[in-house]
C-alpha cells in the first residue's frame, strides 16, 4: 500500500473543498427547478471525480461533505444540520450508499487502470532490458575480447537500468569514482566491476535482474575466449612439432646428400693410384658439397632468427638497382636482364638482406629458366611502394601450391632439379617483412613462367638524391 506525503495529502484535501464547492454552486443554480433532494446526483459526479483523481478515502469523504452541504444548504431547515421531513432522511440515506458505492467502483476501476499501467510500464522496460541483453549479447559474441567491448557495453547498461552512465571495468575492486558507487558483477571465471552514479534510483530487483543476466553473458564471452585460447595453445604446439619434425626430416634429408658425396670423395682421395685430374675433381666434389652444406646451415640459421624476430635491419638509404646489379653478379650463370627505370627512388632497408632476397630469387628462377630465355627484372613505383619484380619463363608453379609457397620446407613442384631444402622463399619473406615491405607472388605478364615481387616503402628522398 503506498503512504501518503503530506503534499498528496493537501492535494487531495483541495480536490475533495473544491468538488463539493463546485457541486453545492450547481445544486443552488438547480435548486429552483427541482427538489433538492433530486438534485443529490450533482454530488455523486463530484465524488466519482475524486475517486477517479484520488482514491477512495478521498472519494467517501466527498460523499461525507456532500451530505452535509446538501443538508446544511438545501433542506429545511436551512443553515442546521436537522432534517424535519423523514422522506428527506431516507433520500439522502439512499444517495450516502449510492455515494459509497460509485466511490467505491470508481476507485477499484481507477486501481485497475493504474495496475494495468504500471503492468504496462513494467513489460516495456523487460523489453527494453531484453533489447539491451541481446545487444551485449551480440557484442561479447562476436569474437573479439571481452576488454574491448566494455565501453560499449556501459552506455547499452546504463539504457537498461534508466540511468545516466554505467561504468564496467575488469580486474580487482577499483576506486570509486566522484559521484559514483561501485557493484560487483556476478562472474564465474571472471571479476568485473560496475559503477553507477551514486544518486541514480534503481530498484534493487532491476538491479540484480540486469547485473546477472549481463553477468552471465560475459562468463559465457570470457569462457569461449578461454577456449578459443586453449585450442590456439594446442594448435600452435601441434605446428611447432609439425615444424621440429619437418626440420629433423629435411635436414636429415639434406644433410645426407652432401655428407655423403664429402665422404665418398674423401675416401677416393686416400687411394694410391689417382692422378691429378681425378684428385682434381674429387676436390672440387668437396668444395661444391662444402658450399652447399654451409648454405643449407645459413638457411636454418636464418630461419630461426626470423621465427625468433631477431633479424635487426640496418637501415639505411639504399639503391635498387646497385642491389640489383650486385645480386645479379653473385647469382648462377644464366642471362638476367635488367630493366629497371632510372628515376627508381632509393629506399630505407638494410642493402645486404635485400641483396640476399635479390640472389635468392634470381637463382630460382635462373634455375627454372629456359637456357634460351633471360630472366628479366623489372620495377616501378605505385601505392606508396617501391616494387622490383624477377620475371622467369619457367613452369611456373603449380595453383595447389601457391598458397603455401613462402611456407618453410615447402619444395615447389617447379624445382627441376631438386636442389634445396625448402627455406628460401620463407627466408625471403622473413627478411621483406622486417624490412617494413612484402613480397608477392603475381601472375607473369608474358602469361608463362612465375614473377616474385618485392615492395619496400617509398620514402621522402634525401636531399642527395635528388639531382640524380
């Protein structure tokens, strides 16, 4: 039952003078055209206004004042509180019940409406608490970290609850802020922690309700982040083994062909009977397999500081097509043209591991490359890129591999003659990207063969260089 404050009391009090005011004015302005007992209906619109307005205890008393203004004023005799004619008696007995019972209708029907209203009131704020749930639902679900989605949690809470700002926040109990008081979240897995304004009115029974269907939305987001980070653990740990036991396997592998050509000519070379042209060459044997087996160390090498971000680039202003020209001396015997425009900005890297991407991919593609046909190098300038492109005429490489080609110990079904171990474009790739650049491999504009682009970041020129 709701209490009354002394201001609806007054209000009331008001109502109740003024209706039977405005009622007894009526009955007087009537009184010549009918009894005054007739006219006790004028009362009855009086109280059934108050019982609609202000309940029934206001209403009854209305009935009250009604019946003695009636009396006071209009049955004689006049101005006393008597009554002389018992028919009077009975007929304001009768409008008394009759009061009694339309305040009495009037306030239960006006009871009913304000429920009604109130059930009304109560199922649009469930709606708008459902509305807000599947938002944050729809947020914390949407797979990125519970922590990133709280400031837009906040605001949809603050919605919910009909207040001006909600604050969420991960971790231990913070301090309050000014003007505000902070409530614990209900989490399982988890501890979070809401502040709302310190003055806001919220009903506790909203308040829980809320809290814990929110509260149980971020267990559920904080678990499946959990999950999702256990199951990233275990598949990272299962390509770590995959990438061990294909190192163990290509290495063995590799390792094998050389040691066992070194071994071989070492043990020819120990017989009586050679002459100088086969001691000749089994020097060279060991030599070649020598070299072969210290690329094939450097390229592990490389690898794993790569893998381990541990390249560390020297920077500095550097000439593409002095790399260029270097690698190309360095690179297998075959025709390489280069065509790279003259106005080619210099760019900020470090010159020897471009050179050595450079060396790497010309010697790939000289190594697939028709004897007839030049490998070409080409460049430009586009998207804020420097680009040089190495251009073979080979087989090119198969579509199923593509998407696999800069992946370690990935030997291309285009290596002919079966030389590597499988690191070079990874290696590649590691030393473009700590660069700040990317390498692509696109389509071949004459339409056969493969062409690997490298694009380093096109920087603002040093005074220097500009009068190139």
């Amino acid at each position: 039952m709701k209490r009354w404050s002394g201001r609806r009391i007054t209000a009331a009090t008001l109502e109740v003078l003024l209706a039977v005011g405005i009622s007894t004015a009526a009955v007087a302005a009537l009184n010549a055209l009918a009894p005054a007992t007739g006219l006790s209906v004028v009362y009855l619109l009086g109280v059934l206004v108050v019982a609609v307005r202000r309940g029934r205890a206001a209403a009854l008393t209305t009935a009250v004042l009604g019946v003695l203004a009636l009396n006071f004023f209009f049955i004689a005799p006049v101005h006393r509180l008597t009554i002389r004619d018992s028919g009077d008696v009975i007929a304001l007995s009768v409008y008394l019940v009759v009061a009694v019972v339309v305040a009495r209708l009037a306030a239960d029907a006006r009871a009913t409406a304000s429920e009604a209203e109130a059930r009304a009131r109560e199922a649009a704020a469930r709606r708008e608490e459902s509305q807000v749930v599947a938002e944050i639902a729809a947020l914390l679900l949407s797979g990125e970290r519970v922590e990133g989605h709280l400031p837009e949690i906040g605001p949809r809470l603050a919605r919910a609850l009909g207040v001006e700002s909600v604050v969420i926040e991960l971790g231990s109990a913070p301090s309050p802020r000014l003007g505000s008081r902070v409530l614990a979240l209900p989490l399982r897995h988890l501890r979070a922690w809401v502040q709302l304004p310190a003055d806001a009115e919220v009903d506790r029974d909203d308040l829980d309700r809320v809290l814990s269907s929110v509260g149980a939305l971020v267990d559920v987001a904080g678990e499946r982040e959990r999950l999702a980070q256990q199951a990233a653990d275990a598949e990272t740990t299962r390509r770590a083994d995959a990438v061990k036991t294909a190192v163990l396997h290509s290495i063995s592998h590799d390792l094998r062909s050389p040691l066992t050509a070194i071994t071989t000519a070492g043990q020819a070379l120990s017989g009586p009977a050679l002459s100088v042209e086969d001691r000749n060459e089994l020097l060279d044997v060991i030599r070649e397999e020598s070299q072969r087996l210290a690329h094939l160390v450097d390229g592990v090498l490389d690898l794993s500081r790569i893998q381990a971000q541990a390249i560390d680039p020297q920077f500095d202003w550097c000439d593409l097509r002095d790399v260029v020209a270097s690698a190309a001396r360095q690179a297998r015997e075959t025709t390489i043209a280069i065509e790279l425009p003259t106005s080619l900005p210099l760019v900020r890297a470090d010159p020897a591991q471009i050179e050595r991407v450079l060396v790497n991919l010309l010697d790939n593609a000289a190594r697939v490359s028709p004897p007839e046909r030049a490998v070409r190098v080409t460049g430009g300038v586009g998207g804020g890129m420097v680009t040089v492109r190495v251009i073979d005429e080979g087989p090119g490489i198969p579509a199923t591999q593509r998407a696999s080609v800069f992946e370690p110990f990935r030997r291309l079904g285009r290596s002919g003659d079966g030389h590597g171990a499988g690191l070079g474009l990874a290696i590649c790739k590691g030393f473009i990207e700590a660069n700040g650049g990317r390498i692509l491999l696109q389509p071949n504009p004459v339409g056969v063969g493969t062409a690997f682009a490298i694009s380093l970041p096109l920087a603002p020129q040093p005074v220097e260089s500009r009068g190139r």
